[in-house]
C-alpha cells in the first residue's frame, strides 16, 4: 500500500488568534504550514494558493480553542466549492484545533500552584455568547484547579484586563497570574500587580496539536469523508435557542416525505464535535 503524502496545512484563523495573526510564528516555524488565514476570502485564496504550490492533499485546521464554532462553519463554507472544483480528492477539513474541555485542561496547566492567588484568564473580547463560554470554562477551571478564584477578563471587552486584576485583588488574592485563553500572549504590559503566565501553549505543543488533526484528517480524506459537510453544522446549537416541533424527546416534525434521523452520527461528524487528541504539556 502506497503512503500517504504529506499534506499542506492552511490554519483558519478566528477571534481567538486576532484573525489568524497570532499564529505568524506557528506559520514560520512549521514547513508544511502553508499560511493562516480568516475564513472568508482571503481563506479560499490561502488554500487556491496550496493547491496550485502542489499535487499533495491539503488541509485545513480550524484554530479554535472551542469557543468559534461559527469559524468551523466559516471555514467548511469557504472551502464547498474549491472541494467541488480544483481540490476535489485533495482538499480536506480537520476538526477543529481544540474543544473546550481541552482549554480547561490547558489553563490548569498553565496556571501552575497558586492556592491563596487568582488566575486571570483574559481573551480577545468576541461575541457575547463565545464571551459568555469563557466564563464556563473559567467555572471549570476553578472547580478542578488548584486556584481559589479563577477571573476573567477581555482584551478591547468588559471587564477589562486592569478591571479584572483589580477584582481579583479585591477578592484577597495575593499573587494574580494571567494567562491568555487564545493563541496570542496575555495582555503586555501585564495588569498592574499580575503576574505574566505566558502563552497558553509552547509551539512544539501547538504543532503537535496541528499535525495529530491533519493526520485524522488525512485518514479520513483516504476513505473518501473531507470533513466539510460535518464542519457546515459546526454552528447547531450555537447561539439563540431555537424551536422546533417535537413529536417525542429526539424527532423533529418533518413534511411528507421527509426523513430525520437522531441516531449516532457519523463517526466524522463525532469527531468535528470532539476531537481526541492527546493533550500536549503546555510547558
């Protein structure tokens, strides 16, 4: 059996890399990273891009923490047509970067043993419901860490690193160490009085990370499943709860001649949602 080429990796990037910025040195540091890119346009050009550089698979790693969805549907969209046209058999979607109970982990980890301080974990400011998942996983975070108070606080948002340092010093915290809940570093200069955690993930971990989704994403793409219509639903259940008429707890009313199914998913679909990859040692 013949292997496998490498693929070329296209990095989508969203709110939580400052639309791809913050992964400039993911980009350099990593050859078979072709470019990173918000969905969109200018995603379509990376990947048009890739494609012509060669005639090995590429895929498409969604750079999310777990709190954008809507990029793993952004980016499923950008790439609908390129998959029907010049990348067809070659063009493949990853699951996303990370879910949420990966950052759980990772902010645990990063925050290291401070158990009379606070954590600050601060984030580019999004949209209320992705800023609203922020503080869910900061619950968490305190729940199974080793930190009294777990605070949260958004760049360019409310509150404020400086406010959300301020609080946690009003709370009793001796020591506040923020650590950035995105790809990109904490706020520099750090708030008055906190401590500078460092990144979330050291690059080799990044890449790890990166290189266990494509590989997933490559095996796929060799039975014939490029991930893109799992990523197109990356947004169900996203935002506003909406309605639907329910015949009994898991159907939906559909017109004649309708089916619907709520079985297991396809095992891709599965893997979209929740990805399993090894967590990698941030430090």
């Amino acid at each position: 059996m013949a292997r496998p080429q490498p693929a070329t990796v296209v990095l989508a990037g969203g709110h939580e890399s400052h639309g791809g910025r913050d992964l400039a040195a993911l980009v350099a540091a990593d050859p078979a990273v072709h470019a990173a890119a918000p969905a969109g346009r200018p995603l379509t050009e990376a990947v048009r891009s890739a494609l012509a550089d060669g005639e090995g698979p590429v895929c498409v790693v969604p750079m999310t923490l777990g709190r954008d969805p809507r990029l793993v549907a952004d980016a499923a969209r950008a790439l609908r047509w390129l998959a029907a046209g010049e990348g067809r058999g070659r063009l493949a979607l990853t699951a996303p970067f990370a879910a949420a109970e990966h950052l759980v982990g990772w902010l645990r980890a990063a925050a290291g043993p401070a158990p009379d301080g606070a954590l600050l974990v601060t984030a580019p400011a999004a949209g209320p419901f992705e800023d609203a998942e922020l503080f869910r996983i900061a619950r968490l975070v305190r729940q199974y860490g080793r930190h009294r108070w777990v605070e949260v606080a958004f760049e360019g948002g409310d509150p404020d690193p400086v406010e959300g340092a301020e609080r946690c010093r009003l709370l009793g915290a001796r020591e506040v160490t923020a650590v950035p809940a995105s790809f990109g570093p904490a706020p520099h200069p750090a708030p008055s009085g906190a401590r500078d955690g460092g990144p979330l993930l050291r690059p080799a971990a990044l890449a790890g990370v990166v290189a266990a989704r494509t590989a997933a994403a490559l095996h796929l793409l060799g039975h014939g499943e490029d991930g893109i219509a799992a990523g197109l639903d990356a947004e169900h259940g996203h935002g506003y709860a909406h309605t639907h008429a329910h015949t009994h707890a898991h159907g939906h009313i559909h017109g004649p001649g309708e089916a619907h199914h709520h079985g297991h998913p396809h095992p891709h679909q599965a893997h979209q949602h929740h990805p399993h990859a090894p967590a990698p040692t941030p430090h």
